[in-house]
C-alpha cells in the first residue's frame, strides 16, 4: 500500500468516495461570476456567499456555517424548484450543476467550455455499472452510493453516500419536484464517471483512505503520466477482484 502525507496531491475514483474538495469551492460559483457576470453577495463573517441570474430566477448559495450539513442550494422561482448538496458531496458533481445554468436561461456563450450531458440517467446507469435495487433505486457498484428516484414524493430524486455509516463519509444531494431533469443527469454524469478527481490527501474522508473500494495513486512522481497511472491502477485493482 502507498502511504501519502496529508498535504500529498491525490486521485481519487470512484468520485463519490473522494468527499467535498475543499480546496476547488470557488469551481462552482467562480464561472457564473467571472464568465456569466452573474452578481454576487458575499458576507464573509456568516460565511455565506449568493449568486443571482440576471433576470432573478435562479439563486445559488453557499453556506458553510453548517459544519456538516447542507452547504450548497440552487433555488429557482416560477416554477419552484431546488438542489441541495451537503458538505461532503464532490465538487465536481456541483459544480457540474452550477456551471449548466446559464444555459437552461439560454445563455450559450459557454457551450464549448461547458458541455452539457445528453446522456438519459439509465444510460448512465448502464454506462457505469450501477444495479437497480428495489422500485426506483440505483446503487453504485461498491454499495456506498444510492440514488433514490421517487416521482410522486416531493423529492423525487435523492442520491445519498456513507461508508460504513462513518460520519466523514456522509452526504446528501437532492433535487426536488419541477427540478429539470437534465440537471439531475449532469450532476449523476459528473458524479458516477469512472475519472478521477483531485484531492490533498489529508482532505479525503479517513475511512476512504484505507478503504479497498476506492483507488489512490500520486499526482506527482508517477512514471507516466498521473491520469495513466491511475487507469492502470483501476484496472489492476479490477483484475484482482474477478
């Protein structure tokens, strides 16, 4: 087993395991700001930030006076809708959900930067190897992340994430009733895909550290280059299982 110090660049997959990414916050809001212009408010001693669309219709706010709850919500007005992520759900997915916004008001200046899935969640499902389990419930292929689609609740879609009910692990995204449904695909399409992410390996969740399911491997001092090392890593981690 490799052994990493705390302040050690890591990738990290399956992405659910990898926890917030504290480090790349600014990913989720920075673009609305800086490329959209979309206005901001900041109030730096609650520790809460928001950012508008220009017409008033969609609100993104991060919050972290909750130490680990709910630090992220995108509120849409006419018709109602919401997401909220809690502390530990990666960047990444969030970020993937932020970042589209722009476009569902139909402000396509990004496009190329920023794709859109056109992926349909079975196909994603599919594409990942999630298992169904249950009416409407998906699970990853560790057991550690479930998605929960109930159309007739008031959340309909719901993804949810332990490992082995450690407290660190933990988090919750939902998207309630008239959320657009390719949203849900963008963050589930950012989230399951088998690509690594970066994380400091102090800030990855400590049961993941030494957790068999997840894969580890260095940015820095791989003999090739990091993404490779890691795909090697995925697939010698896959062979051993079979």
């Amino acid at each position: 087993m490799t052994h990493f110090a705390p302040q050690d660049r890591v990738l990290v997959s399956p992405r659910y395991l990898a926890g917030a990414g504290i480090d790349r916050l600014a990913d989720a809001i920075g673009p609305l700001i800086h490329l959209f212009g979309w206005p901001s408010e900041h109030d730096p001693a609650a520790g809460r930030l928001t950012v508008t669309s220009p017409d008033g219709s969609l609100f993104v706010t991060f919050n972290s006076s909750h130490s680990h709850g709910q630090w992220w919500s995108v509120t849409h007005h006419e018709p109602f809708w919401e997401a909220r992520f809690t502390r530990q759900t990666p960047i990444e997915a969030i970020a993937a959900v932020t970042q589209a916004l722009p476009q569902l008001l139909g402000d396509d200046r990004h496009l190329d930067r920023i794709p859109l899935t056109t992926s349909t969640l079975a196909e994603i499902t599919d594409l990942n190897h999630w298992h169904p389990e249950g009416s409407g419930t998906f699970i990853s292929p560790d057991g550690h992340c479930h998605l929960k689609h109930a159309p007739a609740q008031e959340i309909p879609w719901r993804f949810r994430h332990h490992v082995y009910d450690g407290f660190d692990t933990h988090w919750d995204a939902s998207f309630t009733q008239d959320a657009p449904e390719q949203l849900v695909a963008q963050f589930f399409t950012h989230l399951a895909t088998t690509a690594p992410v970066e994380r400091t390996f102090g800030d990855v969740p400590h049961l993941v550290q030494d957790l068999d399911a997840a894969v580890i491997t260095p940015v820095r001092g791989a003999v090739v280059n990091p993404h490779a090392h890691h795909a090697g890593a995925q697939l010698d981690r896959a062979m051993r299982r079979r």
